[in-house]
C-alpha cells in the first residue's frame, strides 16, 4: 500500500514504490511482470526494515503522522460514542477526549490522547499533550466506570503532559497523581493500550489499569528519548543513544513485565494499515477483559496491586 | 568569586562549598545571601540561615528534629535489583551509584524510622538530595512500600518529607513504574484511615510530583521550595518567556490552592504534631476521661 510520508529508513522501499508507480503509469504487457517482481522486492525489503527496527526507528515509527489515533479507534472499533466533555471546574481539554461507547456490545468508557491529524486539529488538541483539565475529565470519566459498573478503555498516545504555565499553575502534577489513583482504585476493570507514543508521567497516568498492552511498535518511556539526550549528554541529537539505552520498546517491555501483551501490528507499521491495525488491537483488548471477567472490585483492586507490586521484583528473560 | 577563592587548599577546606549539612567545615555558607554562617548556630536554628534559606538536610537531621525526644528506630531496607537495564551514558550507573553511596553512606535515596510525634506513632520517609538529587527508582519505591507497610502495620501516620529532581532516568521503565507502584502502597495507609502527610521540601519536581508528593491528606511545604511538574527552564523554552519571579515556589503553590500550609522547619514539628493531635489517639494509653493524655503532655 502507497503511503504519504515515509520515514528516512524506509527509503529502499520508498525507491521501489515510486518506481513501480512510474511503470504502472507507463502501461503495457511487459510492465506487469517488472511490476510484479518490483512488488515481491518491495515486500521483501519492508519487511526486512520492520522486523529489524531498532528503538529510535521506532519511536519514528510510533510518532507517525499516518498512524491511527484516538478518534479513528473509536470510529472503528466502538458504536454509539457519546463524548463527554470538560472537568468541571476549569475547562475542557482535547488533549484527552473520553466518554460513553460500546464495545462488541458492551457499554463502557473510553478514554484516550488524541494528537490530531493536521495543523488545525493538531492545535485543537494540543498535539496529544494533556493539561490538568484533561486528566481531571479522565478522573471524573473513571469515577463514572466504577459507578455504573462499565469496564474502562484507555488508549495512551502522548508525547507528555504538556509543559506549559497554566498548567502548572492550575496543578498538573497534582491531576496526574489523582489520575494514576483513579486508575489503581476504580471497581471495574481497566485496560490501557499504548497504541503510540507513552511519554513519562503523562502517559502511566493512563496506564494504571488492570492490563497494559502495548502495539508492537509503540515506545512507552520515562522521558523522551531527546530529553533523555540533552539531559545526559547535553546534546538532544544522540537521541537514538538514550532510545536505545532506555529500552523502551514493547519487547523489551514485555521481557520487563511492565507490559502484559505486545498487540502485532501489519506489516511496514499500523499506519501502512490502520484497519487491520485497530482491528487487532479490538482482539487484544476483548481478550484482556475476558481474562478479567467475574473479579469482584476488591478481586480487581488487588490484581492492579499484584501486577505493579511484581515489576522488578520478578527476575526477567 | 568571592574572597575565598583566593585562600589556599588547606585554609578554604574548612568552609563549605555549598548545601554541606553533613561536612566538618565550621562555617557553612548561607545559599541565598552568600554570607558565612557559623555551624553550630545554623544546627540549632534546624539549618535555616537568618534570611530565611532552608538548607538541605540529612535524613537523620531530619528524624532528629521530628521525632519525640530524639528517638526513633530505622527501619531495614529491602534489597533491590541494582541496575536492571545495565545502563551507561557518560559514566555506567552503577559507578554513579558507588559514587552516590560514598558520598551519602546509603544505598539509596530513602530512608525510614518509625517513633513518635506528639506522642502519635508516626513513620517518617525521607528523601536525602544528596543522593543522585533524590531520583525515584526501584530501591525508593520498595522503600516507599516498606515505609507504609510499616506505617498500617503499627497503626502509624505516614509522613513523606520529599526532595527529588524526579524519576531516575537511569532506570527508565522501571523508574516510571514507582508512579503507580508509590500510589498504590498509599492506598493501604488510606483504607487503613491512618493520615499521610506530605512535607515538600525544595526541590521537588517531575514524577515524584507528579505521584505520591501530591496526594497527601495534609500538603505542607517548606518555605520557598522548588515544587516543579515542569522545570522552568523546559517552560521557558516551551512558551518563550521568562516566568515570574517565585513561579513554582511553595507560597506560589500554597496561593494556587495546591498546598495547605507553608511552614518553617521550626514550626514543622509542632504542626504536624498539632495535625496528629486531632487526627490520631495517642500512642500510649487511652484518654481517661478526666485528664485527657494532651493535657497531661502540655503541663509537662
């Protein structure tokens, strides 16, 4: 499949596409045979780059433009979204959306970053970056879960909470923390699906549920790997030193235990395929809650405690 | 520079250079004003110099100033796994932490004892700057949780008295997950309807703050404390402007409705004493209904 923006790294199959595409406007008998093969060596080479991606590679690959964000989730895989608005008490944020859904049937609350598809939404929600009011609609939005007795979806795709001045007047940090405690005491079970970027406290804020999943190219990071760089090396350009030092990849976070699943993408990235890509992640949550099934909240409650208790406790691979 | 850069090895030795609570030096220079301040002095003013600096402190100074009569008995430390991702920037983690530990005499950040205050059982957690600037990782989240472990298991308060740059970036992943793994052990203190207090010291800032620092049933701060999500300069350079001077500090914070008091180190052990008072019975005994056990510690 022809995509818009390619990555650096996909050059070669970049190459390949744009002649197959030069060929194919040519026409003729002889040029379907070229075509095929041009075809089979494109395949070839995507996947060779994909199944060889290191960390920086992927936080690339995981901050693509083309990737599937919150809102095309919930087009394909959630019926009757109801969005819910606002925190009640300053304002509503886009940077985190949220409200009613059902799921394969079964109401729930969804809840998720959504980054924007070009500049105009981009801006309208903050590129996925969360204020305080974001997060204390994701608190009122789980506080509603666990009232009505609805399983909560959390799809984590930010860079970060946003590092800005009212948001650290009105709190940030304090919403964050009230975030993750909303995660870690509601009486209904929880997944979160890093389906892109997990940035630092921004994202865990989210991720506090009963099952973590993580998209096999997502990355999920206590800092990015730029701020990691100037930090550590006063130079945000060895930014593919620290990605790769930080493991932050889903592999290396499953051997870890900090993730539960690792949902397989299509091949070349979900953005080369954004339908089979949500349709997977769809499967892998179904599959989540199904193993969560019957747990009383207390049942539930200490899950949460056992799971986050254990990381790094438990040797690794 | 300043007179005492001219002065040889031997002589500037015996002035500190800087936040050094824990030196020999007899004098200890003040961080705001610059003015040298005498040791013995600046101990029994509980470290905070006569323009109002609050210095750094040790976790012992700490306990010291805190707990009844002095007293009080560390509480033993799980071990952790050192360095899970064999991390190396500049130098290996493990070289920072052998550094940190020969600086500080600790393992890690976090240390604990359990005592009292105002005759209320209390666990105090507190986290030493000094070491790697006070960063959560794997051994100050295992301390967290032993901490309130000990506190529900004695029927303790909690108090947190935090100083952190924030997660130990070292660590990465495993840093990041004390944010949840921290909110959690808080929840048993909670249930167990024991208080937690929280005593911001400076500085304070991204995941720390971000998890357990802010979720206190009682906030207080110590006086012009840098409690950050964001560091200024990252703000900075995010909105292009300078930010307002005191932005970020513990009355900023206290105004914005983030924190219930701004107290100084003096004050500190009689307000949490106070808030213990009325939150908690008394350790020792119950209250007869004549001569109620507070009554009976005030004529003392």
């Amino acid at each position: 499949m022809a995509i818009s923006t390619y990555l650096d790294f996909e050059k070669p199959v970049a190459d390949l596409e744009k002649k197959i595409a030069e060929l194919e406007a040519t026409g003729g008998a002889t040029v379907e045979e070229e075509v095929g093969k041009l075809r089979e060596k494109a395949e070839k080479q995507l996947e060779h780059i994909y199944t060889h991606l290191n960390a920086w590679q992927k936080t690339q690959v995981a901050r693509h433009p083309d990737r599937p964000h919150f809102m095309d989730y919930v087009e394909s895989l959630f019926d009757e979204f109801v969005e819910l608005a606002g925190d009640r008490k300053f304002m509503n944020d886009d940077a985190i959306m949220g409200g009613l859904a059902r799921f394969r049937g079964k109401p729930v609350v969804v809840i998720g970053h959504e980054k924007g598809r070009d500049t105009q939404t981009r801006l309208k929600h903050n590129f996925g970056m969360g204020k305080p009011e974001g997060y204390r609609k994701a608190v009122r939005l789980i506080e509603l879960a666990g009232r009505f007795n609805l399983p909560v979806i959390a799809l984590v795709d930010t860079s970060g909470a946003f590092p800005g001045k009212g948001g650290e007047e009105r709190g940030q940090a304090e919403a964050l923390a009230r975030s993750i405690e909303a995660c870690l005491t509601l009486d209904t079970p929880m997944i979160s699906v890093i389906v892109g970027e997990g940035g630092s406290g921004g994202a865990v804020a989210l991720a506090s549920g009963n099952k973590v999943l993580m998209m096999e190219h997502a990355v999920y990071s206590v800092i990015s790997p730029e701020g990691a760089a100037s930090i550590l090396f006063h130079d945000a350009k060895r930014a593919k030193d620290t990605a790769e030092a930080m493991k932050i990849t889903a592999q290396d976070l499953e051997k870890f235990r900090i993730v539960d699943a690792v949902v397989p993408e299509p091949m070349g990235g979900a953005h080369r395929d954004p339908k089979i890509a949500i349709e997977q992640v769809g499967e892998a949550i179904e599959e989540a809650l199904s193993t969560l099934q019957g747990m009383t909240p207390d049942d539930l409650r200490a899950q949460r405690k056992e799971r986050f208790y254990a990381i790094g406790r438990e040797g690794f691979a | 520079m300043n007179w005492l850069t001219n002065l040889p090895p031997g002589l500037k030795s015996i002035f500190a250079k800087k936040d050094d609570t824990e030196g020999d030096s007899l004098w200890v220079k003040c961080p705001k004003t610059g003015e040298l301040v005498y040791r013995q002095e600046l101990e029994s003013a509980y470290w905070v110099t006569q323009s109002g600096a609050h210095m750094r402190i040790s976790p012992e100074q700490r306990f010291k100033y805190m707990f009844d009569g002095g007293l009080w008995t560390e509480i033993p430390m799980p071990p952790v796994m050192r360095d899970p991702l064999k991390f190396k920037d500049d130098k290996r983690y493990t070289d920072r932490l052998k550094a940190a530990k020969a600086k500080t005499g600790r393992e890690d950040c976090m240390v604990a004892a359990h005592g009292e205050i105002n005759g209320r059982k209390a666990v105090i957690l507190v986290q030493d700057f000094a070491f790697m600037g006070g960063s959560l990782g794997m051994a100050a989240g295992e301390a967290f949780i032993k901490a309130a472990e000990t506190a529900v298991a004695r029927k303790a308060a909690l108090i947190v008295v935090t100083a952190s740059g924030g997660a130990r970036m070292q660590e990465s992943s495993f840093a990041l997950m004390q944010m949840p793994r921290t909110v959690l052990a808080i929840q048993d203190v909670k249930r167990a309807r024991l208080p937690y207090i929280v005593i911001l010291s400076d500085p304070t800032s991204g995941g720390v703050l971000a998890s357990y620092a802010m979720l206190g049933d009682v906030q207080i701060a110590e006086p012009g404390a840098q409690l950050a999500f964001t560091g200024p300069r990252v703000i900075e350079a995010t909105i292009r402007e300078k930010l307002p001077e005191g932005f970020q500090r513990s009355e900023f914070l206290r105004e914005r409705g983030m924190v219930d008091i701004v107290c100084s180190r003096k004050e500190l052990t009689p307000t949490v004493g106070a808030i213990l008072g009325m939150l908690m019975p008394p350790a020792r005994g119950r209250r007869s209904k004549a001569q109620p056990a507070d009554e009976v510690a005030a004529a003392k």
